[in-house]
C-alpha cells in the first residue's frame, strides 16, 4: 500500500490548513480534554472555562485514506517540518476563527487561543494533561462559545480535531513504500518487520511466534526491541502486521465501548481478545488476518449498523468491522494467500451448515418420537 507525505505547495495561494473540525473519530486517534473537568490541575475558579485542548497534527504518523473514485487505498503523513510550517501559516493567515463540525458544518463560536510545536515529551504543558505527544506534534487549545457543541463536548458526541485544508503530494517520497517507520511511541517498522519498545513485548511475541530471545535496532533516536535473537531468523516466523488503517482501531475500540454498556455480554473470548489488540494497534500474524478475513466476510450479512446494541453489529465491531475486511482481503491478496482463504472460509461455511442441517435432524427426530409417545 502506498504512503504518502504530504507537503505544502508554498506557490499555492490556497494551500495550508483553512480549519480545524470537531469530530467524533479523529484520524490521528487522539481525543482533546475539556479543561474544565482539570480545574485542579489549573487551579481555576469553579465557572467552567469551556477549553478544549487536544492534537491536531502528528509527525510521521499513518493516516489511512481511500479514493473514492477509484478506490485506491493509502497512508498519508506529515512530516515535522510541514507541521510547523502548516501551524504557522493557519495563525498568519487568521483562520483561527474557521472551525466545521464532522467536516460538514461551519460552526461560530470557536476560536483557537493557544497554538503550539511540542519540543519536549516530558516538560511540554501537553504532558501535564497527560498527552502522549510526540516531539514536533501541533497541540491547540480551543475555546467554545457555541452552547450546541458544548453540549455535544459533555455528551461524548466530539472527542477530537480533524484539519481542514490544501496540501500537495511529495512525489519523490510517493514513489516507494517505506521500509522503516515510526507508528507510535510502542510500535514501529524497521526493515518491514515489527519493533517493539520494550524487551517484555518483544519476548511474548517470540514467544507466540516460537522463536528465542530478542535484538535490538536503533531508529529515530531509540532502542527498539525485535522478536527472535537476530535480524536473520526466519522471516515466515516473523510475518506480522500492524499497517492497518485507523479505522479498524476505532471500530475495535467502539465494539468495546458498546459490549461494555452491554455488561460484556456479547462476542467469544477470542473476539474480546483480538479487539484489545486492534484497539492496541499491536501486530497480527497471517493466521490471524486469514481468520479476521473468514469471519467479516462470512458475518457481514449480521452487521447492521443501524442497531448499536446488537450482539452481532458489536461482534463485527469487535473484529475491526468493515474496515477490517478490507483491510484483511487486501493484505491476503498482496501476500497471494486470497483464494486460499476463500476456500477455507467456504469450507467453514459449508461446516456450519452441516452442524445447522444435523441440528435440524435431531430437533425433528426428537419432535417425532415425542409426538409417537404422546400416540400411546
């Protein structure tokens, strides 16, 4: 899949960040806080002060997109640079007034009253509120002056900032599909292969993979941590994937929000289990995406969106959701393993149809016999 970094165009009049979006999933998966539920930490008076503060723009981080024309997917990504740029041009062309709703709506009422590059992960105000913000991250404060979408704020409904704005492609970057690259503050590629930042994750994925040990890599100023005792170990062991698009994440994340409201009521252990790990963004063996693949693809025609508290919506919810199904059939397909999944979940449905016609059989003969009992 392609990964793209986008840059500003400094010869486009029009390009840079026009505004910033209130919106329930942002793309970068980070939700501002309402700072007046930090009047402690602020040491304001009791009035609330209505501050939103949050993320607008991660460095190097993988946001996944999908033309919808020709339905080509891909990551986008900016890089440290294009962030400071886009955050000084935003203020210098006073759009810190601009603000939409889901992308959709111009909305009044919202203003941006602080904007700032974070340099320092520990002394930086945003780790007093507890962010996990990377060096060369664009944090924002935005106050609300709009009774509508404060309540939206209180409720739930709006949970981080989206940007709105004109940015052009780095085609040299464009050509090829990085190698090597920094997920988050956990997770990172390194030679297409999963690191991990601690020694405890690597070992358990040695573990799960059957190999011993673990070898470290430098990257981006950091140790990282690789399953198995050296870099040349069997890559067939090592097969794993974390490139999947941030929507799975946040299906995942809202199937556990829901089954939670249902008293976990709903999925297999199996299913609780594997949407920890896509809410996680952890790495996922070819196995497991042939079985993500064969369960959304047989379950999909339970998915019904528009019933949240269905066991089998949350369920499908809980395995990434539709997002993951294609995730899971693209992957299959760039490995050549498609059609050999296919007919394993063929054969899986043609299993449970026995179980279902033999179940049937049984519930008939029981009626029967029942019925021939009542006769005498």
């Amino acid at each position: 899949m392609k990964i793209i970094e986008l840059i500003l165009n400094e010869e486009d009049e029009k390009s840079g960040i026009d505004a910033i979006s209130v919106v329930e999933s942002p793309a970068i998966e980070s939700d501002f806080i309402a700072l007046n539920k930090h009047q402690i930490e602020l040491k304001t008076i009791d009035d609330e002060k209505k501050i939103l503060m949050g993320l607008a723009l991660v460095p190097m981080k993988q946001i996944y997109r999908r033309n919808e024309k020709t339905n080509e997917e891909y990551y986008i990504y900016f890089s440290k640079e294009t962030i400071r740029k886009a955050s000084q041009l935003f203020l210098k062309n006073s759009n810190q007034n601009n603000a939409t709703l889901e992308h959709q709506t111009k909305i009044d009422g919202m203003t941006i009253v602080e904007s700032w590059i974070v340099e320092s992960t520990k002394k930086d105000k945003s780790a007093l509120y507890n962010f996990n913000a990377p060096v060369g991250s664009w944090m924002v404060s935005m106050k609300v002056d709009n009774p509508e979408i404060w309540k939206k704020v209180k409720s739930g409904e709006v949970k981080g900032f989206s940007i709105e704005g004109y940015f052009a492609e780095n085609i040299e970057a464009s050509k090829q599909e990085f190698k090597s690259v920094v997920i988050d503050d956990d997770l990172a590629i390194i030679d297409d292969r999963t690191a991990y930042s601690t020694k405890e994750k690597a070992l358990q994925v040695s573990k799960e993979v059957g190999c011993d040990g673990y070898h470290e890599h430098e990257f981006e100023g950091k140790t990282w941590f690789m399953p198995c005792g050296s870099h040349d170990e069997s890559k067939e062991e090592l097969e794993s994937f974390a490139d999947y698009p941030d929507a799975v994440k946040n299906n995942a994340k809202r199937g556990i929000e829901l089954n939670e409201k249902n008293n976990n009521k709903c999925a297999t252990q199996t299913g609780k289990v594997r949407a920890q790990q896509l809410a996680n963004g952890e790495a996922v063996s070819e196995e497991t995406i042939s079985r993500m693949y064969s369960y959304l693809s047989r379950a999909k025609t339970y998915y019904d969106d528009a019933d949240a508290n269905d066991c089998g919506n949350i369920s499908y919810l809980l395995w990434g959701g539709l997002a993951a199904l294609r995730w899971s059939e693209s992957k299959l397909k760039e490995l050549g393993k498609l059609e050999a999944a296919k007919q394993e979940r063929d054969q899986e449905i043609i299993e449970e149809l026995k179980d279902l016609i033999l179940g049937y059989e049984k519930k008939r003969k029981k009626k029967k016999k029942k019925k021939k009992r009542n006769a005498k």
